[in-house]
C-alpha cells in the first residue's frame, strides 16, 4: 500500500477533534510563554534525529492547522530518515508555533517509531519468504488508537481489527463464559451473520477443530512456541483447508522470522504499538535565510 494515499483514510472532523483535545490538555489554562514569543510571524524547520519511517504528518499538520500555522513538507510520508534531515518547515505567530511544538511532536515521534517498527517487522517476514501479514493487535493507547493504527499501515503492516465492531473476536474469557467452544462460536456467528468473520483464540489443536467445525472463519494459535505452532496449522488445515490461521503471543522481531511458516497466514505483534521507541524529531525556530542544522540524537 503507497503510504501517499493512506492520509485518505482519516476523516478531517476526527483529525481536527484529536488536534483540539491534545492542544486542550496540554494548555487548558492561560499560555504563559505566549508573552515572551510574542504573536509576530516565524517559522520553524522541522528536523529529523534519528533513523527511521516518518509517519504522523496528518495528526502534525492538524495540530498546527488549530493554531492558524502552516505546514509545507520536504519529504512525503513513509519516507525513510537518515538523521539529520530537514523534514518540514511551519510558519505562523511565534506563540502558536510554540504552543503547538510539544503536542505535533510528540505526536509525530511516536506514530514514526510505530511505522519504523512495523517496516522492520514486515521486512524480517518478508526475508524468510514467507508472504502472509504482519499486524498489529488491539493492545494501543487509549485515546491514542487513531494514531498507533495507521503508524502500522505505514509501516507495511496490517493493523487488525480497529476496534471490537470490526470482527467478532472469541477469546479464552468468551469461551470460559460461554462454557465451550462450540457454544462460544455459536453465539458469535449468530451477531457477525454475514457482514463479519467470527476468529476463535485457541490454546491447542482440539480447541481449533472444535471451532472450525463450529463455523470459525479465522483461528488464532495463542502463545504457542513455534514448532508446535506449525505442527498444529499443519494439521488444522489438513482438516479444514481453507481456515486462516493467525499465531500471536510472545513474537519478538527478534523472533520473527521462527513464526513465518507455509500454514501461517497472520502474525500479530502486540510490541509493535506497546513497545516501539518513539523517534526523535526537534522543531527549531529560525531567523529568514537561516537554519542551523541541530545534532543527532546519540544511541
């Protein structure tokens, strides 16, 4: 998917309401500094630190397009970084261009570490020939969801089922509730009817049979290691062949690559919106004609 065209997928009154609460909760009182900038026209260049995928420049832009700034960019999204590269350059009242700076960059540092994470990721699978999807899971921040799932859709990867109304998800807690497994399927294909799949978390091969003879569309192998997660494919799809098998639980990019397999079609990375390191991005104010390069961030 060209990264240029995902920008599509969100919608401006949501951008601008995400921009309006994150400038809310950063100044929900007076703006104090306001009085040493001043309102006069500046502009700032926007630098990029370190390596990495730059993602967020939507969520960046509507931060500042609240405050009457403007942003022009010098590298389109999901454009790989070599620190230390001008990314953008904003314009508007000096104490706009501040009061916006923490917000768009904290912002942008974050939803670029994702898609960095996720590009790494992707290329690991992608390496051991397998082709299936990479994706993220449902473990995001609150508030913050927007962000952290398209930072996976830069990054190459799938971002899964945004939230609980996107796919009919039977976890080990719906099925102790439920009773067993087949009850638990059960009742979820009688709410997906025929708009939306039914997947059934399992911990062992009955478990998967059980639900793929119940009507599962997809099964998830939970925190299986990976020879037994790919004896246990093997022999699920021997059986039901054309029932989508997603492994998750304890995959590392470290480790990867041992779950890429020929009946594995989706793994899924909860590390890649919980742990990925943020990017390190720096606003600095300029005077006309001039730009002073700052420093790489050390590792």
């Amino acid at each position: 998917m060209d990264a240029a065209g995902l920008p599509l997928l969100l919608p401006a009154p949501t951008l601008a309401a995400l921009a309006s609460s994150w400038l809310q909760e950063d100044c929900p009182g007076l703006h104090l500094s306001a009085l040493v900038s001043g309102a006069s026209p500046a502009q700032a260049a926007l630098w990029a630190k370190s390596p990495g995928v730059l993602a967020g420049q939507p969520f960046f832009e509507a931060v500042f397009t609240q405050l009457g700034c403007q942003v022009s960019w010098s590298l389109p999204e999901g454009s790989e970084l070599v620190p230390v590269t001008k990314v953008a350059e904003v314009q508007g009242p000096a104490h706009c261009l501040l009061l916006g700076e923490r917000v768009a960059l904290n912002v942008l540092a974050r939803c670029s570490g994702i898609a960095s994470a996720a590009t790494t990721a992707v290329r690991v699978a992608r390496a051991t020939g397998w082709t299936g999807h990479v994706a993220g899971t449902r473990k995001t921040t609150s508030g913050f969801r927007m962000v952290e799932k398209y930072g996976l859709l830069v990054g190459g990867a799938a971002s899964h089922r945004y939230d609980l109304g996107g796919l009919v998800m039977v976890k080990d807690n719906h099925i102790v509730a439920a009773g067993d497994v087949q009850k638990a399927v059960r009742g979820a294909r009688g709410v997906a009817d025929f708009a939306l799949k039914v997947e059934v978390e399992c911990s062992s091969l009955q478990e998967a049979l059980d639900a793929a003879r119940a009507g599962a569309d997809l099964v998830l192998l939970d925190n299986f290691q990976p020879e037994e997660l790919h004896l246990t494919a093997a022999a699920l799809k021997a059986q039901f062949p054309n029932m989508a098998v997603e492994a998750s639980g304890g995959v590392t990019l470290g480790n990867l690559h041992q779950f890429c397999g020929p009946h594995v079609d989706v793994i899924s990375l909860g590390m890649l919106t919980q742990a990925a390191p943020a990017l390190d991005f720096s606003l600095k104010l300029f005077a006309e004609g001039t730009a002073p390069v700052p420093h790489a961030r050390r590792s």
